[in-house]
C-alpha cells in the first residue's frame, strides 16, 4: 500500500491488518496454511510496513504483544514466494531492535513467530537473532533512531537524504514511487510523466556531486520500477526521433534501476538490449552514450559483449520455444511466450526456464499421430531453456560443456526450491550426480554447500544455500582455484 509506512498512527490499515492477524491465530493449520498460500506480493509489502510501524509503537507503548504482531506480520511476508528475502530481512531489523529495547528475549520472541507463521518460514529470519552484533543492528541496514512528536521512531537513511532534495524532485519521486508501471508502460509517449522523470534525470545531470549521491541513495525499488519503464519508453523514442539525448535519458534511467539490489539483473539486460536495438535503428552510438549514462550514475556496469547479437538470439529461441509448444497443444503457454517475446520481458523469460519455473512443471504431450514423440519433446525443451539460461544470464560468467547457466543469487526463498526441484530432477534422471565437496567457497564453511558432477561433460559445479545478505550462487568449480 504506498504511503502506508509514512502514515501517522493510528491508521485505518494497521486496524486491517490487526484483525486479520487475529483471525490467522485464532485458525486451525489447514486454514492458515491456506492464507498463507494467498498472500501475494502486495499483501507480502503491506504485512511488512505494518511490522515495522509496530516496532515502533510496541516501543512507544511499552507492548509485547505489538511486538509479537509485527513479527508475525513480517514471517508472513517471508513467506511470500515473491517476495526477495532481503526486503524482509531490512524490515525485521526494526523488530529486533525493539525486542532489546523491551527487555524481552528476542530469539524466544521470533521463534514463536516464525513456528506460527508456518514450517516454510525462511530460516534467516527465524535465526536473524543469532546474527553477529553487527550483522544485525539496525546500522547494518541503514536504519537510524529519531525522535518525533509521538516518540521514537525508526527511519531509513534514504529517507534523510529525500528530505535534502529539491521540493520539485522529492515531488516527481513520490509521483513515480506510486504509480502503476504497467499502465504507463503502454500510455501515449511524451507524457507528463515522462517529462516529469526526463526532468529528473536532466536535475541528476546538472547537479553537483554531493546532490547525486543524495539522489541516488533516495531511490528505491518503486522508483527502479517506473526507472526501468521510463527506460523502455526512451527506446521506442529513441527510434522515433534519432535523438542522442532521448537514448542518453533512457541509459542513465536504466543504470539508475539498476542500483537497487532488489530489481533483477537480467530485467536490466533485457531493459539494455532494447536500447542498444533502437539505437542501431537510429543510428546512434550506443556505447558512447552507455558510458555517459554510466558517468552520471555512478554505477560502472559492465557492457556485455554482443547485446545485440545476444538480443537476436534470445528471439530466436523463444520463436523455436512457441513452435513446441503449439505442436504439443499448449497454447496458453504458448501465447504466454509469445507476450514475453513481443514485450521483450527477459526478466518473465527467466522465471519460466525448466526448474526455475512453470514450463518445468508441465508434462508435453504430442497429440497422436505427430511425429515429434515425447521424449523429442523433452529433450528440446531442456535444449532450448539451457540456451534461455545461457542468454539470459547477465553474469559474466559463460556456461561450460554441461550447457548449465551460472546463478550469481538466486531472487527468492521459492526461487532457490525450484532450483532444488531441477537439480533433484536432473540426478534422478541420471544426467548428474552429487559428488563430495572440496573446498567451500571463500573457505566459508558455515553456509550449507552441494558440488554436483555433470556425467557427460565431468564439470563440478557448486551449489551454495542462500544465507542472507548471501543469496547464494549455483557456479562451476575451477580446478584452479576451486575455492571461488
């Protein structure tokens, strides 16, 4: 819900959300189990401002059970398979810090929470008060203690930083904080809105060094969203008018997204490559323009090699992808494909891929009579998503032999057990086996660590379990250097 957080207390929400929680405990487990799989991403966002206006109130109030409320709220969004656990993990910084403060026992508090919450919550939250001193006060995750008219109150550093803007500024970025980014992806060009955002960019600019960084720190992931919109909006532009300055707005629009952690990276490939393609439409030098994105920025990202020739690729394959699955009568994920290849949407691509997905969920049956059997079937569609892996995988790091994709942190607690799924699937079906581990990675061995042997090509690859901040990588091991 935007503005929520902010909202002074009492709000009509937090009333929402009370009784909501109270009707959650007061259920049986099948019925909590069954909330829990209908929470979805805006309900996950919602349940995590509300846990931490509570850890501000329950400090106000002097309150355990508004701090109990709040944690259950949060281990219910950590739940969400949507949601990115390091989202979760920022607003249950506040929570702890409470917890101390009201001289409870914090590990007793977020066991009670994370055990009513469900067997799937995430372990990084029912151990966050485990976690070294450091590694879990509230300066690690950017978090300060003010105090206003009502009493303590935690706030984040990025929102300091927004009070020291422009009043103009501050304005556009409340405005694109709450906007709907699907709408304005498909809104006539040359709107107020993209006025209002190229206006922005044109501020970052001019501005002086110690006002970018401000600006920059301010950003977080609604503005990266409606950045990486405004980006795709800047590529049709771009062809339109073959204006160097437009193409310019949109590089600097999609290296802004692409400092917050929380957007994926093969989204800003994707957002990248349609620059790059209307640029070679226009005539326009592309890099030349990528750098001076990169100089506003501040964010030096590495330009992969090819995005145009990777771009073409990647089309191809999902034309070849649409092509199987009309041929075994999926047309709905056919059509789905088809969207993601029209909108150019890398990131939808990704998600979809055989064990990161649904088109690894799916069984493909050939009508009768076709004369591409079963096992055809399968064995192209594994072909095609280890290419969809490969093409997709902004790291710099290139599939080997085995044709598997590196994963340089996985998205997501449901994420990483999709990823589970596949590898299980794959040593069930004896294309790969679990091999012994050697060295651990960095010679950290507190994070659990499985190497898997591809058997045709005798690659090792190494599988870390995310532990936040980690989020864990699936990388081929160098015998060379076999602790990287």
């Amino acid at each position: 819900m935007p503005g929520y957080l902010q909202r002074p207390f009492p709000d009509r929400i937090d009333r929402v959300v009370d009784h909501f929680l109270g009707g959650y405990r007061l259920a049986d487990d099948a019925t909590r189990a069954a909330v829990r799989t209908a929470i979805h991403l805006d309900h996950a966002q919602t349940l995590g401002a509300y846990g931490e206006r509570m850890a501000t109130l329950a400090v106000r109030e002097r309150s355990v059970d508004l701090l109990a409320r709040g944690l259950l709220a949060a281990m219910l969004r950590g739940n969400c398979p949507q949601e990115d656990l390091r989202d979760v993990l920022v607003s249950i910084a506040p929570l702890q810090r409470s917890a101390e403060r009201l001289g409870v026992d914090p590990e007793d508090e977020f066991e009670r929470a994370a055990a009513l919450a469900g067997p799937d919550t995430p372990r990084a939250l029912r151990d966050f008060p485990r976690r070294k001193p450091r590694d879990r006060g509230l300066a690690a995750f950017h978090f300060v203690e003010r105090d206003d008219d009502g009493g303590l109150l935690y706030q984040q550093i990025r929102h300091l930083e927004l009070l020291r803007l422009p009043a103009d500024v501050r304005e556009t970025l409340d405005l694109i904080a709450t906007m709907d980014t699907i709408g304005y992806l498909r809104e006539p060009l040359a709107n107020d809105t993209d006025d209002r955002i190229a206006s922005l960019l044109d501020h970052l600019a001019r501005s002086a060094a110690s006002q970018r960084r401000d600006l920059r720190r301010a950003l977080w992931q609604p503005h990266a969203q409606a950045l990486r919109v405004f980006a795709q909006r800047m590529a049709t532009l771009t062809v339109q008018t073959a204006s160097q300055p437009v193409l310019v707005r949109g590089l600097t629009a999609a290296l802004l997204a692409a400092r917050d952690p929380g957007q994926d990276r093969t989204a800003i490939l994707g957002v990248l490559a349609i620059l790059a393609d209307a640029a070679g439409r226009a005539d326009l030098d592309f890099r030349a323009s990528f750098h001076q994105g990169e100089r506003l920025t501040g964010v030096e990202a590495q330009l992969p090699a090819d995005l145009t020739g990777r771009f073409d690729e990647l089309v191809a394959a999902l034309d070849e992808l649409d092509e199987l699955l009309r041929k075994c009568n999926m047309l709905e994920q056919a059509a789905w494909i088809r969207r993601a290849r029209d909108d150019r949407d890398f990131q939808a691509v990704r998600h979809a891929l055989a064990g990161m997905g649904s088109i690894s969920d799916v069984s493909l049956n050939p009508p009768p009579g076709s004369r591409l059997t079963q096992r055809e079937a399968y064995d192209k569609r594994d072909e095609l998503c280890r290419r969809l892996g490969r093409l997709t995988d902004p790291s710099p790091n290139p599939p080997g032999p085995s044709g598997w994709a590196p994963i340089n942190g996985f998205r997501s607690p449901g994420e990483y057990s999709r990823f589970q799924r596949w590898i299980a699937d794959r040593v069930s079906r004896g294309q790969a086996e679990a091999v012994e581990v050697g060295v651990h990675r960095g010679g950290v061995t507190s994070q659990i660590e499985r190497w898997y042997r591809h058997v045709e090509s005798q690659e090792i690859w190494r599988l870390v379990e995310p532990d936040p901040p980690s989020r864990g990588v699936f990388l081929r091991v160098d015998p060379a250097r076999p602790d990287r």
